[in-house]
C-alpha cells in the first residue's frame, strides 16, 4: 500500500557501465538458472536413489534389488540429466524443435567426452548448458531463412529433414570441436577448487559468494560452475561434494535475521522473523537481501558467516550427494550425506551464530542512529527488487509486513487520520469513504477524521494522504502505517485499509462506536451545513468546457459572492493545486485554498458547478467542482455526505442527468438529511 517514489538523475556514461555488466551477469545467470532449476527434481531424484543403495550396501551388503537399482544411478547422472538440462535450454530458445535438436547434440558432446576420456569421462552438464540453447538458436535462424519460401506440400518433409540434418551436424560438432575444451575447462575448474580444498584456502570463496547473493549474481556461479563440478565429485568415489553447499547453506542469512529480530528497530525487526522463517524453512533466501542492503556493512556479518560454514565442512569432510535447491534446512538435510550429518548441522549452526556475534554489533553501533532516522527497510526491499531486476512475490510480501509494521506491533489500529494541505476538502470527503466502508465492513471501534498535515498530533495508528503529500506526513507520524493514494474518492487502497483494520482485531463486540468526528472536535449539525454552507444560488450548470483556471475563477467567484473568502483565495486555491491536485475521482474536484490561506476564508460555503462539455483538470477529467470554504467544522458534514453520494457510480449518473440548478440542488440536499 505505501508508495514510494524516486526521481532518477542520469548518471554518467562511466557510471552505467558497471551497471550494465551487473544487469549482463543476472541475465545470463538467469538463463543458466532457467537451464538447471525445472531439472533439480531429477537430481533430488537421482541423490535419493544414490541415498538409497548406499545405505542399503552398507548395512546389509550386497542385496539384488538394490544392486539392481544401483544401475541407475551412473546413466542418470552420465546421461539423463544433461540431457534433460539440454531440453529445457533448447526450449527456452526454440521451443520443442530447438529442445530435440539440443538435446541430440548435447548426447553427440557427452560421446565425445567419453571417447577421448574414457571411463574418466566427466559428466556434460555445462557441455548441456552451451549445446542445448546453442543448436536451438541456429535451428531457430534456419527456418527463418526459408520461411515462406517452401512449396506447398513440402513443409513436414522440410522441417523434419532440416531438423534431423542440424541434429546430426551439432552432435559432429559436440563430439569433435566442444568435449576437448570443455574437458579442459573442467580440469582446470576441478584442480583449482582441489587446490583450494589441499590449501586451506575455500572459505576465501564465501567474499565472491555471499555478496554475489545479494546482488542477485550467483547464479552464473553456482549453476554455471558449482554445479557442474559438484556433481561431478559426487558422482565419484566419495558420493558428495562441500560444493553444494557454498552457495545453499542458510546459516549466514539467518544469522543476520536473528539479528534484526534482537537487535534491529522499526519495520525491520518487526518483520525479520518471519523472514527467518520462510529463509530457513522455505529456502528462499532473497528475503534477507533487503537487510543487508539497508545497511551494506552487514556483507561482512554474511561473509564471516559464510567461511565459518565453509571451514567447518572442510574440518568434517562434509557434503550433499546433490544440490539443495531451494536452499532450505529440509532440502539440505535430505541431501547430506550419510556420513556428513554433524559437519553440515555444525556448519549451519557455526555459520548462523559467527553472522549473527557480527550483525549484532553492527546493529548496536548504530542503534541510536537507526532509531532517530526515518526507517529506510521499504526503501531497501526496493533497492532489492531493482537489483533482482524484476519483481518478486516473496520481496512483495516483505514490503506488505513492513507497512503493517504498526499494526502488528500495537495489535490494533484505532486512529486513523486522512490528512492533506489544508484538511478541509479532499481529505474530509475521503475520510466519510472510509467510515463507510468501514462500516458496511462491521468495524465499530475506529476513530476516523481528516486534518491537514500541519495539524496532525503525533498519536496516529495509521494515515492516509495523496501520494505526492505522504513523505510531509511522515515524520508528523513517524510511528504510523502511512498508505498512499491517487485520490481521496475511489482509492482501491481503502479495502486494504479495511483488511488490514480487521486483521488488527477492531471488530470487538463490546467496542465503542465508530467515531466519525471531524477536524477540531466539533460536530455540525446537518441543518446548519443546507442552510449556511450549501444554498441553491450558488449551484450552477454550464452545457460547456472550462479550462481548470477559468473553474477556479468561477468557484472563487460564487465563493466571494456568498461572502465566503476574501479575493486572494484565488490565488490560494492555484496554489493548492500547484502541490497536489484536488481531483477526487469520479469526475469530481474540491478545490480549496493551503493551510496558509485561512486568514482569506471569512465563512464555511461551498459552490457547486456542473461542466457537462468536461474540464481537464491536471490530466483528469472532471465533471463537478465543487468549490470549498471552511471555518471550524460547519461544512464538513455535508461535505461527508457528498463523498458518500459521489463514491455511488449511478448517483454521479443521476447528477449529470439533473436539467436544471435547482433539480441538482434538490438531489445534493437529499444527502443531507
């Protein structure tokens, strides 16, 4: 609900660059992990059928149904699997065609491997990855080549003989130019990580690792590389890989969780467990990002994290048989090996509470500060969202538990301020919406009134104000829920509103009456607003347009007529309008002077005029203006009621259907009885 708006600068050509490299490196790791993650559940699969025999073998021997089950295990992960990963690249290329002729080629890539290596032949997953989407995309160019350009009656024999041919040449060119150098690339990827095992030094990989999470780049690495290569030491004699775990455990995200729940201030802590939650349980660890990100020197807390983890499984000799995708407790704890238990708890454990010693103090240094400063958690989950590059439910439903904040610390919401410039037109009528809703809602115990920001106390539970108004109101109410609006009439924030009233636990049966009191107290009785405020002589109706300004004029006219305001409210209405509009939905606008201009309002009246030709007003089109003038609370109540009429489509109908002035007058003053 609450909106946040920025204003980006253009930045330097310089500057983009790195930014352009950030957004290269998610694309592709994005692709890589379109390619890998629809084919995780045929690794879990192939870990569990590993899983199975293994233990079986080791505690009762040599058993044929297992050992026949075991023939499985080396042509799934030989085969089946790259395989797979080539469909799915060959589809996201080219669809079915582009996934058949991948997947041949990326089989001619893995014979290839197996003849200049025999029995050590690696498994093809990255061979899969460039195979796969590589023969779909010149499958792709070669039909464009020849479309439309084939006899009738020749287009089956065409395509199938065109993809059989591309097949076979891909699966030549697997075979002979691609399993030499990814053989190669493999050896060198698979002795650099042994020789950062022998020296001690795979920790150091959690400084790439971690921040790369944040920023939404791991995925080149983990699937690109990790992957692969811990596939690959899995499907050897030792049957796991630490591989699998540099990038999945969840213990330093956690730990920073833990942290923010302790140690943390504002929407922050008040959603940090849930987060915990749905991180450690569910796997989803971009729900930490934005805690990171709000402040950047928690990458440290994830890194110290990260090579604690990293460290500990090195000492127990730990590992997966396979990826833990998501990267939940559940999903790691079925794929650790049978001997790797201790080592991988202690790793999540170690790493939670190193990320944690750390983010605390971090925390603590900055409480105070933290406190004091305007909370900056929506500002990072959108800093998250940019990152990601698109949106995400999981950072949505972050920013929805962040502007609940205060309903869920206080466990109710029974304040609620619409609140604008002046707090006399816009923010009134929004503020009768809402007590209606409310009420048809059986909501009985909220207090519901409108005033101008200036004014607003301080004691809020939650404030309602026009998007370009909410940053003025915040620090007014720094401790309130602060939803945005585009206009004060039909905003379809208001059921939110009144969900997230009703989930706060208002509708108590012994609550007291819904409050419906306006600015300052005081309540004007009904005959006093159509006898002061609104007469038929300051109703008219043209059949033609008016320019916004020429509306204006004539509101401030009929105004001044009435002895209302002085002629310097004319001035003050433009200016209202020059900081927010006063469009109010359904072809309606109030227009009214600033705070500033009470000194120019001598009476409470309004003016009410019909433009059946239309006004533009700020982009809106507008049908009504009515003009508003207000001293203490004499108008508000009628004005209330105009918003309940002008929130009805088919009452808006019967207005513009009116013939006449005093038939618009009789059926405004129907409202008001």
């Amino acid at each position: 609900m609450t909106t946040t708006t920025t204003s980006p600068q253009s930045a330097p050509a310089a500057e983009k660059q790195p930014g352009s490299l950030r957004v290269g490196v998610q694309k592709f790791g994005s692709f890589l992990s379109g390619m890998v993650m629809p084919v995780i559940p045929a690794l879990i699969a192939w870990g569990i059928i590993t899983a199975v025999v293994v233990n079986i073998q080791e505690f009762y021997g040599d058993w044929t149904p297992a050992d026949a089950l075991g023939e499985t295990i080396g042509p799934m992960i030989h085969y089946l699997l790259p395989v797979l990963i080539s469909v799915q690249g060959g589809m996201m290329v080219y669809q079915m065609r582009g996934a058949v002729v991948g997947a041949v080629a990326t089989f001619g890539t893995i014979a290839g491997s197996d003849y200049l290596l025999g029995d050590a032949g690696i498994h093809m997953f990255i061979g899969a990855m460039i195979m796969g989407p590589l023969s779909a995309w010149v499958m792709k160019k070669l039909d464009a080549l020849w479309e439309g350009k084939i006899k009738a009656g020749f287009e089956m024999l065409v395509n199938m003989f065109s993809a059989g041919i591309l097949a076979f040449s891909m699966a030549v060119v697997g075979f002979f130019a691609l399993a030499p150098p990814i053989n190669w690339l493999m050896e060198v990827l698979g002795n650099a990580v042994r020789f950062l095992v022998d020296s001690g030094l795979l920790p150091l990989t959690s400084l790439l690792i971690e921040p790369a999470k944040v920023f939404f780049l791991n995925n080149a690495i983990n699937h690109g590389v990790l992957t692969p290569l811990g596939t690959n030491e899995a499907a050897g004699e030792a049957g796991k890989s630490i591989l699998f775990l540099l990038e999945a455990n969840p213990g330093p995200g956690l730990g920073v969780l833990l942290a923010f729940t302790i140690f943390g201030v504002g929407a922050a802590r008040a959603t940090a467990p849930g987060a915990a939650l749905i991180h450690f349980v569910g796997g989803i660890h971009e729900v930490y990002f934005p805690y990171v990100l709000m402040k950047p020197a928690l990458l440290l807390a994830v890194i110290g994290g990260g090579t604690t983890g990293v460290t500990t499984n090195m000492i127990f000799e730990a590992g997966l048989r396979a990826p833990a995708a998501p990267g939940s407790i559940i999903a790691i704890a079925i794929q650790t090996a049978s001997d790797s238990y201790l080592g991988v708890i202690l790793s999540v454990v170690f790493s939670a509470a190193v990320s944690f010693a750390i983010a605390a103090v971090i925390l603590l240094a900055s409480r105070r500060r933290d406190m004091e400063a305007d909370d900056q958690f929506s500002a990072a989950i959108a800093k998250t969202e940019a990152a990601k590059g698109k949106k995400s439910a999981h950072l949505s439903s972050l920013a929805a538990g962040a502007a609940n904040l205060p309903a869920a610390a206080a466990g109710r919401i029974s304040t609620i301020y619409f609140a604008c410039d002046a707090g006399m037109g816009s923010s009134a009528m929004g503020a009768s919406v809402l007590r209606k809703k409310l009420a048809a809602a059986g909501i009985e115990d909220v207090h519901v009134t409108n005033k101008s920001i200036a004014a607003l106390p301080g004691d809020a539970d939650l404030v309602i104000t026009q998007q370009t108004l909410t940053d003025r109101a915040r620090p007014k109410e720094p401790e309130a829920i602060h939803v945005s609006v585009d206009n004060f009439m039909n905003a379809p924030e208001y059921d939110e509103v009144v969900e997230l009233v009703k989930t706060s636990g208002q509708n108590n049966d012994d609550a007291a009456t819904l409050t419906s009191a306006p600015a300052g107290g005081g309540t004007a009785t009904a005959t006093a607003a159509k006898t002061a405020v609104l007469t038929q002589d300051r109703i008219r109706i043209h059949s033609g347009a008016a320019s916004q300004d020429q509306a204006l004029a004539e509101a401030n006219e009929i105004l001044v007529s009435a002895g209302a305001v002085t002629e310097d409210y004319l001035q003050a209405m433009r200016d209202r309008e020059a900081t927010v509009s006063t469009f109010m939905g359904n072809e309606l606008a109030i227009p009214h002077g600033t705070n500033e201009a009470k000194g120019s309002i001598r009476a409470s009246a309004l003016s009410v005029v019909r433009y059946d030709g239309g006004v533009d007003w700020s982009g809106d089109q507008v049908s009504f203006v009515i003009g508003i003038a207000g001293v203490g609370d004499e108008h508000l109540q009628i004005l209330a009621r105009i918003a309940e009429l002008f929130a009805d489509e088919a009452k808006v109908a019967e207005l513009k259907a009116a013939s006449s002035e005093q038939e618009l007058f009789d059926r405004l003053n129907a409202v008001n009885g």
